[in-house]
C-alpha cells in the first residue's frame, strides 16, 4: 500500500548515531525540534514517540479531563478519539463536508451553541449513552483528513466565540497549507506523526508544534515520566509517561525533514499519474480539492467509488488482480468499542458513512513508478470492464 522514501543520507544518519552513546536524550532531539521550530514558525517543538502519544500530551496540557466535551470528527483515523478517550473527556462529533471530508464549520458552530446552551438543545449533540454528566465544553479538535487542511479560519471563529481550545491533528498533513499558511500552526496546537506511510517517516514517532510555552513545559515534563525542570531521574513531579523520540528516529527525521519538499513534488506526481489515468471514469470520484487549499500535501490517494458501484465487490476484484487496496475510513463511532461506550449506530453521521463506505485508498507512495501507477489503472480499468 505504501512505501518509504529513504536514501544513504537517512542511513548514514541513523549510523552516526549508533556509533555514539547517546541513544537516546541526546543531540538529536533538540536539532530535529529546532528544525520544526523552523519549518513552521512557532516557538514550541516537541517531539515524540508516536502521534497517538504527542495528542494524548495535548489533551492533558489543555486539562481536558473527565466528562470534559470535545468537538470532534467521526471522519478519522481512531487516535484522534482516543486522545480524548484516554483522559475520560466526552468526544462529541460533528459530521463532515461532503467533499473534503473535514469537520463541517457550520454544523460545528451549531453544535458548539447547542451545547453551551444546554438541555434539550445540547441533547441532540450528545451521545445516546455513556454521557450521563457532560462537563463543560473544552475544545475543538479538528483533524486535517488525507493531507487536507480543515477550515480552520470558520473553525477559530466558532473557538473565539465559545472560548475553546483548538488542537490541529495535522498529522496526515505535513507540508499543507491553508491560505498560504502552514497545516498545524493554525490552531492552539498541532502535531504531525512520522509512521512510515506519512510524508516524513522516522519509523514512530511524531512532533507537537505551538507558541503555548505553558503548555509546551507542561507536555515536555508528562513526556519525561513526569519531570519537571530541576527534577532529577527519580523525582517526579507529575504522574508522566515515557513518550520520548528517541535519537536514531531524530536523526533520521532531520535528513527526511530535508527532503520534504523533494518527496512532496514526487508524491504531486504520482498523484498527478492517478489523475491522468482516472479522471474520466464516472465509477470512480477523484478527491476534492478546496479553494482554501493552496498547497494539498498528498497522504494517501483516496478515490470513491460512485454510490451505484459495490465498494466491496470492486475491491475483491482488484485484490484478485493482485493490486490492494482499504477502506479509508471505517467510521470512529461505528468502531465497536464506541457502539459499545456510547452507542453509536449507522445513520447518526450519514455523511462520515457515506465516505466511509466508498472510500479506497489506492496504493500510493513518494517512490511509485508510473508504470506501477499504469498497473493499478489497467487493473481498476479492468475490473470496471467486467462490471
Ligand atoms: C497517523 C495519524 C495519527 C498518529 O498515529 P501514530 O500511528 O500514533 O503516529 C493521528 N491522527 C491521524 C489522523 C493520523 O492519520
């Protein structure tokens, strides 16, 4: 489905390392954090060991607690949930723009209303169960889906409004903008994850962004065991965890950080392949990109099957001509661990399902051919043929 991108550079990189000490809280860290300080323009960098973790950290150092409720999108991958999850706050989500897949603005702004009004307004937002006590509404966490920056400008307006925090899951978004400006700094916080299939890999890992130097000092303790500045290895301040970047994964992130702009040109391409070779099928639906895009960073190549077309009957027949293919995505509330906490069933976000049930993400990667390319398009041509 995917591959990374690497090259002697990355390897020789990860070597340096090994041929030192220090595996881990050493020099690499603080380079790699500089970098992204850099690339993105915010004071704060903080990396981490997985992009689950770094939002687990967000989560806490916006002290989002028990029944806290956040404003979030069922259109996901599943940490962006479980983040809130972790900390026993209440997601409460809001379906999504048809054609972006992103957290709808205007459904977002009457929810966040409802809920501050309370009662029967609120209930409507509210889970069927698992929501006996809502707490306050805290924050908006919206996630840039498939290398596509939400709306944030109507998403900051609706936090302005209702005093919330904004958490950017960005991390299937390195190297997008919005508006001329960088996916990830356009809310309170943003992270972005390096898991091999994403623009930038460092086998795990990820990195927070954020001007908030409160927040920034509280997430570096809590991802050192809980030790604050002046702590030594045994003192422990705050109950913490080890979510700590180690160096070999920082140095190999610095070399790909390098590359970004070469393999996202290279990812242009592929994509700019599928297009060519897709554009005309009316099987199949091409992804949408908003105006408000001015720079699409290219994740996974998402195409969706048109609603006449059995999604599931298509993809048998694709893996049988060798080419794989997944559903992108199943629904977080249709997830069976979120039927079962809150009870959640089909037909309470028609159009996360929608997406959810025509969605397939096609094999995609910086390094594809455009012969391989013309093999999954001969295939998917195939298979349509013998519809
Ligand atoms: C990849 C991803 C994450 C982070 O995943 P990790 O595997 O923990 O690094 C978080 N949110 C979204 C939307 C993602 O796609």
């Amino acid at each position: 489905m995917s591959s990374p991108d690497l090259t002697d550079k990355e390897r020789q990189a990860v070597l340096d390392v090994l041929n030192t000490p220090m595996l881990s809280i050493g020099p690499k860290i603080n380079e790699f954090e500089a970098a992204f300080s850099a690339f993105s323009g915010r004071s704060e960098a903080l990396g981490v060991n997985a992009g689950t973790s770094g939002l687990h950290l967000i989560v806490r150092a916006f002290d989002i607690g028990e029944n806290d409720l956040v404003l979030t999108t069922p259109f996901s991958f599943v940490a962006s949930t479980n983040a809130i999850l972790f900390e026993k706050g209440i997601p409460i989500f809001v379906d999504v723009d048809p054609k972006t897949g992103n957290i709808d603005p205007v459904l977002l702004k009457q929810a966040a209303a409802d809920l501050t009004a309370g009662g029967e307004a609120a209930k409507r937002w509210l889970p069927k169960k698992g929501a006996e006590n809502p707490g306050p509404l805290k924050a908006i966490l919206a996630v840039d889906v498939f290398g596509q920056p939400a709306d944030m400008d109507a998403i900051n307006q609706v936090a302005k409004q209702y005093n919330l925090k904004v958490i950017e899951d960005s991390c299937e978004a390195l190297g997008a903008e919005y508006k001329g400006k960088k996916a990830g700094t356009l809310g309170d916080c943003g992270i972005f994850a390096f898991y091999p299939n994403k623009q930038i890999t460092t086998g795990e890992g990820a990195m927070i962004i954020t001007n908030d130097k409160k927040a920034a000092d509280m997430m570096r303790a809590l991802r050192n065991q809980g030790r604050a500045p002046g702590d030594t290895w045994l003192s422990h301040t705050f109950m913490g965890y080890n979510y700590r970047l180690d160096e070999m994964s920082a140095a190999m992130g610095l070399v790909q950080l390098e590359r970004l702009n070469e393999m996202m040109e290279k990812r242009d391409q592929v994509a700019a392949w599928y297009q060519e070779r897709l554009k005309d099928l009316k099987e199949l639906e091409l992804l949408h990109i908003a105006p408000e895009t001015s720079r699409h960073s290219w994740f996974v190549y998402v195409v969706r099957t048109a609603p006449h077309i059995n999604r599931e009957q298509f993809a048998a027949s694709l893996a049988d001509l060798g080419v794989p293919v997944r559903p992108y995505f199943v629904p977080i509330h249709l997830q069976p661990y979120m039927v079962n906490q809150f009870g959640y069933a089909p037909g309470d976000f028609p159009i996360t399902e929608d997406l959810g049930a025509r969605g397939m993400a096609l094999p995609f990667s910086s390094v594809m051919t455009e012969s391989q390319v013309g093999q999954v398009t001969d295939a998917i041509r195939q298979v349509i043929a013998d519809l």
